[in-house]
C-alpha cells in the first residue's frame, strides 16, 4: 500500500536488516512516492552474488527452520512463525528479480559492516538504483557493532 493512502506525499525509506528487503520492495513498487533510500546490512535476494550469502554454511540463520531447531522450543509453530521469513527467501529472490529489472530513480545510500556484506550490499545498490552511494564501516560487522575504545586494550 503506498504512503500516499496515509497521506504522505513523498517519503524517505530506511531499511535495517531483513527490513532493508521490505523498504527496497517498497521503493521499487513506489517510486513516485519515494523521495530517498538508505539501505543496510543486509543484501538483495536474486541481485549479484546474494546466493553466495545464503548458501553461505557460515551464515546459519537462513537455514535454521525445520523439526530439528522447532524442537529446542516449548510452543510447537511459534518457532516456525518466526523463520518462516528465512523459508520464503526463494519466492521474494523470484519477486525481487522482477523488481530489479527497473532501476530506482531516488538516490539511495547503501551502508553496511566490511567483514559483514557492506561491500556486496553498495555493489547491489549500483546495480538496481542510478543514483547510489556506498559507505563501508571498516571493521565492522554490522552498524551495531561497537567501537574498539583505548580502554578496550
């Protein structure tokens, strides 16, 4: 639904996380309607090299969903609620390709971690947006990584 229905003419889209895949999809669907975009730590189902991130063994969230980790939980289905969104990953990498085939007209700022995917992120971001920046935090996982201070030595 665009943010029109509520009102809002124009918008600036931030996306965290998985929350960066429903603010991307919004930014595509909604273009009109969306003055910017700032997108970070995560990466784009079915654009550049996101398969290399799924099937990553080391990256364990995306397949942790099944009878095995549902088990570890008191409430059968709850665990299930929550990770299906990981399942889903393959329909939103078909949607997403479809969305991709237009580039996004509003600026869009892509930030992320250097030993997370920041880099693979911006490099997505050239991809699908004609106006993108990219901005790598060095040494950084995620953007709620902290810090090293002098008192951290």
């Amino acid at each position: 639904m665009p943010l029109r229905s509520l009102g809002v003419n124009k918008a600036e889209v931030v996306g965290h996380d998985i929350g960066l895949m429903v603010a991307y999809a919004y930014a595509a669907q909604f273009p009109a309607e969306t003055e910017k975009l700032v997108v970070m730590d995560a990466f784009l189902r079915s654009v550049a090299e996101w398969e290399d991130v799924y099937n990553n063994p080391g990256v364990w969230h995306f397949r942790f969903n099944g009878p095995t980790p549902e088990a570890a939980y008191a409430r059968p289905g709850h665990m299930r609620a929550g990770w299906a969104y990981f399942v889903s990953f393959q329909q939103a990498a078909s949607d997403f390709a479809q969305l991709s085939q237009s580039r996004l007209p509003m600026p869009v700022l892509a930030i992320g971690g250097e030993k997370a995917n920041g880099a693979l992120l911006g490099q997505q971001m050239k991809i699908v947006a004609s106006d993108a920046t990219m901005v790598v935090l060095k040494e950084h996982w995620t953007l709620g990584a902290r810090r090293k201070s002098k008192t951290d030595d």
